[in-house]
C-alpha cells in the first residue's frame, strides 16, 4: 500500500537545488528569472486564478452544488446548465466551482501541514546528525512500510468521531485532511533533512559557527533563508500531489463527506459514466490544467532560485 | 574482468529472459522456469563479485541487518495497529450469530490474547510460515504472493523500462535546449503524464486504442484488459509507466542544468571536446546520482504492483491484494504484503547505493 | 534482480541516443510481431502448467467479481464462490427458476414430505447417481455433510443456518455428542430430519450450498488443498478443470453427470473486478455477460438490446437507531418514513427498482401492496407537530451514516434534500468505509443509517426474522415481544391463510405502528448477455447455474 505515497507523492532533495547566494539579491534575483520563464508565469497567473474562484465559489457559482433536481438529472451542457448535471440534477458547473474549493484546500493545507511537521522533523534530524538524525530516519522508514490505508483508516475514523467543528463543511475536510497529512508528512520531513545536511556543511555556516554563534542563530540567520526557497518550491509540488492524491482516495472510497464533492470525487464519480462524457472531461479538465499549473510553475521556481543560473 | 563478465552477462541474460518474454510463444514455447534460476545465481554472484571487490562488504552486512531490524519493528506495529482498526475480518453483511463467530475466531486463535497471537505469528514467521488468509479459506499467504507477485513484477519491469527509455532522452533533450519552446513543449509533455490519475488514463487510453474513439481505424487494435499475451500489456505498461517517466524526465532535466554549469563540464568544453560528447559522456553520467536516488522507491512501488491499474485493466497482481486486503481485514495477508513491500524497498534502496558507487567512483559508502 | 538489470542497461544505452532509439525500435517490433496472433479461441492453462487451447463456439466466458474465497461449498459464504460452485455440485431440492414464485423441485431429493406437523422431514433421494470420481452417491454423505457443517472444528460461517435441526446448536458448541442431532439415515437412500420446532420452510435451506452433500474422504485425504482441481470430488452438472488463482476458474462438461447433460461444454470464469473492464471485454466480444451493471449508465445501457433486468429478492431500507433523540419519539419516525419519496428515490436511480413501504417485498407470498407508510408531507409535518416540534428547526440534527459507495451516497444525498424539503429538518451525512461502517453498527448504531437485506429464500420468514429482538442483523435496538411472538408462531404455522394473517400484523407492528425501519425499495438486477447464448440464467436468486444454457452457432 505504502507504493501509493512512493508514486503519489516523489520528491526528491535534488530535484531543489541549494541556494547558498545570501541575502536580499537571491529574492530579486529569483523574481527576475521567473518573470523571463513564460510559462512558469502563466501557471502563477491561473493558480491565482483558481484560487479566486475557489474563495468566491458562493458567489461565482450560478446554483447551489447541492440543489438537486431529479427532473433534469444526466442532461448534457446546454444553456440552463452550462456544463451539464449529474445524476441527481445537480449543476456541474457549480460543483466544479465548490469542488476547487475543496480540492484546493485540501492540497495547500495539507501542503503547509505537512511541511511545518515533516520539515521541523527533518530540521531536527538533519541539524543535530548522529545517532538523532539515523534513529530519527529509521522511524521514518519505518512509517513509510506500514501499509498507508490501515494509517488512512484509522486516522480517518479518529478525527471523525472528534467532531472538531461544528461547520460541516470544515467537518467533512477534517478526516481527510488529517489522513493526508499523515502520509504526506513522511516524504517532507526526508527532503528538508537533506537540504539542512547540505546547508550545514557550507563554508558560511562554518564560518559563523566558528565566530561562536549559537545554535539558534545559525538556524534563523542562516539556514532558514538558506532553505526556504527550496521549501516553496517544495510546495509548489506537494500541493499537486496531494490534489491528486485525493482523487486516489476517493478511487478506495476514503473520499470526501458528501454532499460535498473535490475534483477528485467528480472524477470518480465519472470515470464510469462512459456514455455522459461530460462527468468525466470537465472535471479531468480542471484536474489537468491546474496539476499542470503547479508543476510548470514549480519548475520554474526551482530554475528561479538556482543561483548557477544566473548566467542562463 | 571478471566482473566485467558477471555484469554484462547479468544484462545480457536479462535481455534474453525479455526478449523471451515478449516473443517466447513463438520462439521456445515460453521461458523454462530454469531460467530464472540461473538468471538469478548469476545476478547473486555479481552482486557478491562487486561487493567483494568494492571492500563493501562491511557495509552491506551492516546495512543488511539495519534492514533485518526495521523490518522486525514494521511487522510489530503494523500487527498491533491492525489490532485497533475498526471493524474485523469476520465481520460481514450478515452478521453472525456469536457463537458461529466464536468458533471461526477460535479457528485462527483470534481469542487468544494479543501478546500470545504476536508471539505465535512472530514463532511462525521465524519458521518462514506467514500462515494462511483469513479471506480466502485456506489458502497459503505465501502461495498469494508467489503467485501474483511475479505478474506485478513483468508489469513493472516493463513500465520501469518504458520509464528509464522515454524518461532520460526526454530530460537531456529538455536540459540540452534549456527555456526554449522545446523545453517548455517537452516538459508540459512529461507532465501530462503526472497530471490525471491513472484511472482516467488507464480508460482514456484504451477508449482510444482498443474502442477507436474518435479515430475508427484504431477499433479493436489492443485489447482492452486481461493480462494473456504481449499485446495485452501494451496499455497498462503505457498507463503504469507515464507516471514515473515523468518523474525521470524532470529530474533528469533538472539534475543536467546543475551539472552542466559545474566546472569540470566547462574545462572539457574549454578544452574543445565536442558538444554532444560533453553532453552525454560527462554531464549524463554525472546527472544520474538523483535520478538513482529517487529509483529507489519508484522501482518498490512499481514492481510490488499498482492497484488502480491492476483493478482497470483486470490483471491477477499483487496491487490489489495490497489494497483488499486492509478492506477484508484479512490480518496475515496484510502482514505478509508489508513484509514483502518492506523487503522489497530495502533491497531496492542498497541496490541504488551500491550503483551510486558504479556511476560516481568518487562516492565511498560505509 | 530486475532492478540491478534497468539501470546498468539504461546507463550503457544513454551514452548513445541512437542506439536507444534503436532498442526502443527493436522492442515495439517485437511487441509487435506478437500482436499478430489470435483467433477467438482461448487458452487455458491446465494444473502442471500444461496448455490447453478451447474452441470458442463451445464456450462460455463469463466474470467472476473476485477470486473466490473458497470452493468448498460447507465453508464459503460469498456470492464470488457460490457462482462457481452452483455449477459443481447440487443439493438435495434445487429452485424451480421457471416459476415466478420460485418454488422448489428435485435434485438430489427425488421427493421430500413431513410429519409431525413440520418438526420432521423425509427426504427420498435419487438412486444411480455417481460423483466424479465414480463413486455412487449415498445419504451417508448428506449426513457427512450436516456433520461436518455443524462441527465446531470446521469453523463455517453457514452453520447457523441448520441450528433449527434438534440438538445441532449444542452439537456445534461441543455440548452433545453427533448421535443426538436430527439426522437419521432413516432407509438405504431415505434421510429423515428431526427439528426443534415446526419449520415450514426447511427443503429452501437444503438448496444452499452449505448443505450440499460432501466426501469427507476426500477432505480427509487432500486437507484445505482439497478443492484444488486434481483433488477435489463433485457431482454436478459441471466439473473443475483448471483454477488459477487470480485469474481463471475452468469448468468442464461433467459427462457423469446424472440428468441431462449440459448443452456447453466449456465455461470460463474470468476474475474481473470492475464493472467498466467487464463492459469493456463484453463489447470487445471477449466476454459473454456482464453480471452486475453501474447505476450511472443505467439509462444507456437499459435500450440495448443485449440488456436484461429481473427483480431481486432483496431490498433497500434505512434504520433508525430508536434510542437516540429525536428518534426515541415514534411519531418523529413515523413523519420521517412518511416524508421520503421513494418514487423520487427511485426514479434517481433509474434502475426499474420497486418503490416499496412494506417488509416483505412485492410479489412474495405475504406480501399486501397497501401495508406500510405511503408518502404524505403533509401529514408528516403533522405528525413532528404533534411530536413537540412546531418548528421543524428545533429538531435536533439528525446524522445519517451510509457505507462509501456510489449509490448509496446519491440515496442518501436525495433524502437530505427531501426531509429538508418536506420536513425542514436538517441532516447530516457521513460515510464511513464498509468494515468501520458495519463496526459503528455493532457498537454503536447511528441515529439513521442505510442497510439491505438479500433474501436467502423466498419466504417472508426470512425477512422478518431480521427484525425480531435477538437477531444478530437488527441494529435498531428496537424490541417488541409481540413482533417476536408472532413472528416464532409464524414460522412454525404451516396453513398459508393462518401465517397470511400472522405476518399482516406483524408488518403492521413494524411499518406503521412502531416504524425502526424505513423499507425504501426492490433491487433490481442488471445484466448484459451476449447475443450467442440462449438461455442464460436471469433470476431472481442470482443463481448463475448454466446446465440449461445454450450457445448458438
């Protein structure tokens, strides 16, 4: 099972180069490069974009994704519902628009959990070496062969009987949200371990622990700024992956809560439908464009703060 | 010398036992399974040639018995988490009557604490018995993955191969041309690949292919599912094998341009070698060190089988016993699939260490 | 060892790009040539891994959701093996699939009567019958059958389901020796059963496969390995040639058999787990029948014109946890069961189900088209009025919890929006995957929850038993001795009018008077069978035994 987060989820320490430039240039230097990658651009202006549409759903959207109408259920995209309606005569459109909604907030904050976690994880292990950093790793080699569905499972169902908010629509993400996190966490924590082993390494960092700076300086004043670009650019595949792996999820049927509905559980929903094509392709669609988006402009970051890319 | 022999005879029989294969019904009948026994002797015996050689030794012991523990500790958690998933392997839509249950947990020494059941499954492991599915009635755990594991395996070789084969050109001719239309071309290209789950690609491939939508002259070209002879291959290599074609394409990009602008690349440049030498004989070699290391997991996952595809195109492999089997609750199938998965991730991580020693002689390991 | 080959090789073959180019050439050349082959007829591998090529025109190839759990028919419990197994063996009464109301007729039984007001039953069996292996068959291996099912060691599932055999519950608990259990050999071919009460629909139970007869020398010999094909021992229309495991099952023509032989020869069971992959082989000609069909493609799939439905006995309903505020107050369910629209619900789904307000499902005997409650908002609302609930607001939230499935989330999704609609209270739904699903309701039953029940036998008994204090399958908590005292009376009345009666007033108690169950409709099943067969086996049972198919040619 866990060869679902192998393929799901493949990062790599260096597919992010080490940025050892200091200082305020690095940013600058990066914005510029970025802004001469034309599609990296055009990915940041569509995920922005995206997730425009994501917070103004309730008021973009022309129905309720959740107004049924068995009357008009399976019509195909005409002009009363301009992509179509689903079995229970839902808008398809609509649900497209609430589904990015979900679909991204289970990608970025997820992203952001798993990388606060894993990354002071693999902080931890990378800065203190030793005996630390190998037992620490062991542990995670160790997560990473427990079979990822039992851990879904059991996660989901404890964070369900929690009932941590009473917002539904919070409430259906939480299970969800918590369980990908938990397999997510496992693949950051090894990637920002082995920029911190890099960055440790460097001759500045060296050099101000040399100087007699504390621990706690190095991190912040040197390794941090060091590896957070790295990080973004982390982020930027993470988020990608884990809209994806949602959709796995929804594949096993440890998917969302419903009436909600993600891109992932539309396209679920509509792989099978093969004689209403428009189930499948609209939300495939958004999947695509947006999974596209996040890598192209994910590439272009890690180009961006490439310091040896200066002359390119 | 020697190992010159062992190693590129290890490539050229591997070469065969595809060729045979993929064509062995018209050639030999089908490989004779003797064959994978000498296959499999002469890879030991390269492997211990190289290890010798490479004074790794200490190493690979060291490594071995590190691996001999994590595994001891996988099999012991994921046996007591599996104690508190809800729900258990008897439980069914007709529920049955206590005593009927009673008497089947009784069978499997289900009532008996848990310290004494892990005691017993651990007595048992030591014996090499990983004791018999809950699921299906008597059936050996080891007979389910003797027997569906090789299948899961041809279906993974065959989409790594495609991955290494579309994946490195893809990355060097991307690097190579670096922010042009190219590049860019080629990238959203590899990208596609990662971009939509396998279970739209997996239908999406052969509604084209085997249904001819929207191009007709392809109707009935391949077949849509089954796992009998080459042609049913085809689409689930292509469906299984896209995913990590991608990842090696970016990577192998991404790793060229750091490597391209390193210095001994320059020198050779300076000192007039020719482009497409430079290209291939330094910067190549020396961009692999990160494709090999995320290999590693990538080979795991893919060998040990795909759910989704498995499940789409109807193919007996091991992926979706990995899945069924945490649906089913079936405890010993579950903890015989992570052992092998374990195993295999070990064993697929120390090869790649070991190869970092064949691209990069620089590298020392211990 | 793969691994070790890949990267050697991929590394070599980097250095030229052209000789990639020329290696990737050579291997879709190869794949090629092998695509070449192929002329309809299949290949099965036999055990010993020896070869066999099958001519297509007679044979059937049919799926198999899964592998099946377990060919031995005392053990397994599923339907994957049950499909299989149907066409092995037979029991002593077989169903009548012609007639509507699915009675019974011989098999192995030629015929059966009882005594003693249904507490004893006389089986007289068929002489001249032999197993595949050429011995004849004997009523001992009935009683080696009851014996071996109902043995604690054995450990089946089904065991239960003879507990109504005098002293067989205390025989499977070890408390009394087999001597003092119901079975009697009471003749040479005459086997006569003792029950602990009146039982009037006992023969139904002798034709599921838990009770098919069996050679316990045959398992004695093999062990668990007995129902691999070189081991095992069967007499019906069709024996085992070939299983492999993940794959294939292959049944042959059993030229011993004793009635009329079957008209195919051949049958394959190909274990194809989706339902889009079965499809897809059904209309690349590769397969002969799709047994279950999506709901979503329904509409489509329902004109064509390989389509068939038929009726299931089995039903759709959800259940309330009756000890959970607001459902502890009767009248909140009974507004609830009458505002669902179950002709919305079921015109959702689009599969021709039955829209259904009683238990016992249409068409069975005891069934009364007028029983249960229709659907009427108004009096509804009415009735959460009279419940204390003025404003349907002030209703506690009530949570509905369903297993993860498609259809099930789509009829759960519809009545949120119908109470919300014709109640105006709010609901919540939750699903949960099937295990922790059937988990929550052992422990602790949601406040209302979808559940289905698939008949074993057509006799309302069946359905009802379900609902009685201490059965295993009702998770409502819901007690009523009454219910419980008419439902024991009814299955021990053999008169038709007298239980006609007993169970109108106990469906009255549990669909109008008390309301723990809301009955929501039939299934129906969809099939898609291939133009060259005839005769294909759509029953109510799903019963996929394939003796009277034909194939044209």
């Amino acid at each position: 099972m866990s060869n679902v987060v192998a393929t799901a989820i493949p990062q790599d320490p260096s597919v992010v180069p080490s940025s050892v430039s200091q200082g305020k240039s690095l940013w600058s230097d990066a914005w510029k490069r970025l802004k001469k990658n034309r599609a990296a651009f055009v990915s940041l202006y569509f995920i922005v974009f995206v997730c425009l549409v994501a917070v103004l759903a309730p008021w973009i959207a022309p129905y309720s994704f959740e107004t049924q109408n068995i009357d008009r259920a399976l019509m195909s995209p005409d002009g009363v519902n301009w992509l179509g309606t689903d079995s229970l005569g839902r808008d398809m459109f609509s649900r497209i628009i609430y589904g990015a909604r979900m679909s991204m907030s289970v990608g970025v904050f997820t992203a952001i959990f798993s990388l606060l976690f894993g990354g002071a994880y693999g902080a931890l292990a990378g800065w203190l070496g030793g005996w630390v950093d190998s037992s620490l790793m062991r542990i995670i080699d160790i997560l990473y062969a427990i079979p990822s569905l039992v851990l879904l499972i059991l996660v989901g169902v404890i964070f369900n009987s929690l009932n941590l908010f009473e917002n539904p629509e919070l409430k259906a993400l939480t299970g969800i949200f918590m369980a990908l996190s938990v397999v997510g966490w496992v693949s950051l924590a090894r990637l920002v371990r082995g920029q911190v082993l890099q960055v440790r390494e460097m001759l500045y960092v060296e050099g101000a622990r040399a100087l007699g700076a504390s621990g706690w300086r190095i991190v912040g004043r040197h390794i941090f700024p060091n590896i957070l670009g790295p990080i973004i650019v982390m982020l930027t595949f993470q988020i990608p992956s884990n809209i994806l792996f949602e959709s796995f999820l929804s594949f096993i049927g440890l998917g969302l809560q419903p009436p909600y509905s993600s891109w992932g559980v539309l396209a679920n929903d509509g792989w099978r439908a093969k004689s209403y094509p428009h189930l499948i392709l609209f939300p495939g669609m958004a999947l695509f464009f947006t999974m596209l988006a996040f890598n192209l402009l994910g590439d272009g970051l890690r180009d961006a703060f490439d310091p040896k890319m200066k002359n390119r | 010398m020697i190992g010159m022999v062992l190693g590129w005879g290890l490539v050229a029989l591997g070469l065969i036992g595809i060729i045979l294969d993929l064509g062995g019904e018209f050639l030999l009948g089908g490989i004779p399974p003797e064959f994978w026994w000498v296959f499999a002797l002469w890879g030991l015996s390269a492997a211990g040639f190289a290890v010798v050689r490479g004074q790794m030794f200490v190493f690979v012991m060291k490594r071995l018995l590190e691996a001999g523990f994590v595994i001891f500790v996988i099999a012991t958690l994921t046996f007591l988490l599996l104690r508190f998933l809800p729900g258990g392997p008897f439980d069914a839509e007709k529920a049955l009557p206590p005593d009927i249950k009673a008497n089947i947990e009784a069978k499997y020494g289900l009532n008996k604490p848990i310290a004494e059941q892990y005691l017993s499954y651990l007595g048992s492991l030591a014996r090499g018995d990983l004791g018999e599915s809950y699921k299906y009635i008597g059936r050996p755990v080891a007979n389910i993955i003797s027997e569906t594991l090789p299948i899961s395996f041809q279906l993974g070789i065959y989409s790594l191969l495609l991955a290494f084969f579309i994946g490195i050109p893809l990355g060097v001719f991307a690097a190579s041309k670096h922010n042009s239309l190219l590049d860019n071309g080629l990238m959203i290209f590899a990208i596609s690949g990662v971009a939509l789950p396998s279970f739209i690609v997996g239908p999406l491939l052969v509604m084209v292919f085997s249904f001819g939508v929207p191009f007709s002259a392809m109707q009935g070209l391949l077949p849509p599912a089954l796992w009998e002879s080459p042609i049913y291959y085809i689409l689930p290599v292509l469906t299984l094998g896209l995913r990590p074609a991608a990842i090696i394409a970016r990577m192998t990009r991404s790793s060229m341009l750091d490597v391209i602008q390193a210095d001994f690349v320059r020198t050779a440049k300076a000192k007039g070698v020719a482009e497409q030498v430079v290209l291939y004989k330094h910067v190549l070699k020396n961009s692999l060190i990160p494709v090999l290391t995320i290999s590693g997991p990538l080979v795991a996952g893919v060998l040990s089988g795909s759910f989704i595809i498995e499940i789409v195109f109807g193919i007996p492999g091991m992926g979706k016993h990995l899945v069924q089997s945490v649906s089913n609750r079936d405890y010993p199938l579950i903890l015989g699939m992570t052992l092998v998965f374990s195993a295999m991730l070990v064993i697929a991580n120390l090869i790649v260490d070991l190869l970092y020693t064949v691209v990069d002689p620089r590298i020392k390991l211990g | 060892m793969p691994i070790s080959l890949s990267i050697p090789l991929t590394i070599s073959l980097a250095k030229s790009l052209n000789r990639q180019l020329a290696a990737l050439v050579i291997l879709f050349a190869l794949v090629g040539t092998a695509c070449t082959r192929g002329n309809g007829d299949i290949e099965v591998e036999l055990p010993g891994g020896k070869k066999t090529k099958l001519a297509l025109k007679e044979t059937l190839r049919v799926p198999a959701t899964s592998e099946p759990p377990s060919l031995d028919w005392i053990k397994s419990s599923d339907t994957a093996s049950a499909e299989i197994t149907s066409n092995l063996m037979e029991g002593l009464t077989q169903y009548d699939l012609t007639d509507k109301e699915l009675g019974l007729k011989p098999a192995l039984a030629l015929k059966w009567e009882a005594t003693d007001s249904g507490r004893k039953w006389k089986f007289t069996l068929r002489e001249g019958v032999l197993w595949s292996d050429g011995v004849p068959f004997t009523a001992q291996h009935v009683a080696d059958a009851f014996k071996h099912l109902l043995t604690r060691e054995t450990a089946a599932s089904y065991a239960y389901s003879l507990f109504g055999l005098k002293n067989a519950q205390a025989y499977n608990q070890g408390k009394v020796p087999w001597e003092e259990v119901g079975v009697k050999i009471t003749a040479p071919s005459e086997i006569t059963f003792e029950l602990d009460k009146p039982m009037s629909f006992f023969p139904y139970l002798l034709s599921h496969h838990a009770t098919f007869p069996v050679r316990l020398d045959v398992i004695k010999k093999a062990g668990d390995r007995w129902t691999e094909p070189e081991n095992i021992v069967t007499l019906g229309p069709y024996v085992l040639k070939a299983w492999q495991h993940d794959k294939i099952v292959f049944l042959e023509r059993n030229e011993k058999y004793y009635d009329a032989k079957p008209a195919i020869k051949n049958i394959v069971f190909y274990m194809i787990q989706e339902i889009g992959t079965q499809i897809n082989l059904f209309d690349s000609g590769k397969l002969d029948a799709v047994h279950t069909l999506p709901s979503v493609e329904l509409r489509k799939l329902r004109t064509r014109k390989e389509h068939r439905e038929v009726m299931r006995l089995g039903t759709a309903y959800y259940g309330f946890n009756v000890t959970k505020p607001p459902l502890d107050n009767v009248l909140v369910r009974r507004a609830i069961s009458m505002a669902i629209d179950r002709q919305q619900v079921v015109q959702m789904l689009a599969g021709g189900q039955v829209p259904l307000t009683s238990w016992v499902p249409t068409g069975m005997f005891g069934y009364e088209a007028e029983r249960g409650l229709s659907f009427n908002p108004d009096k509804a609302r009415e009735l959460l009025k009279q419940a204390g609930f003025a404003d349907p607001s002030k209703v506690p939230k009530i949570e509905i919890r369903f297993n993860t499935n498609e259809d099930h989330a789509r009829i759960a999704e519809n009545i949120q929006a119908q109470l919300k609609k014709n109640l105006g209270i709010e609901i919540e739904l939750k699903n949960e995957e099937w295990k922790v699903f059937l988990n929550t309701l052992k422990i602790d039953p949601p406040q209302m929850f979808r559940f289905g029940w698939q008949g074993d036998f057509p006799d309302p008994d069946n359905f009802l038993n379900l609902m009685v204090s201490h059965s295993d399958n009702n998770h409502t908590k819901w007690k009523n001795p009454r219910f419980d005292e008419l439902i024991a009376k009814g299955a021990g009345t053999l008169d038709r009018e007298e239980r006609k009666k007993i169970y109108s007033e106990a469906q009255k108690i549990l669909v109008e008077e008390d309301v723990p169950v809301v009955p929501l409709y039939i299934g129906v099943s969809h099939l898609l069978v291939s133009e060259r067969t005839e005769n294909y086996p759509v029953n109510a049972m799903s019963i996929f035994s394939f003796k009277a198919t034909r194939l044209k040619q």
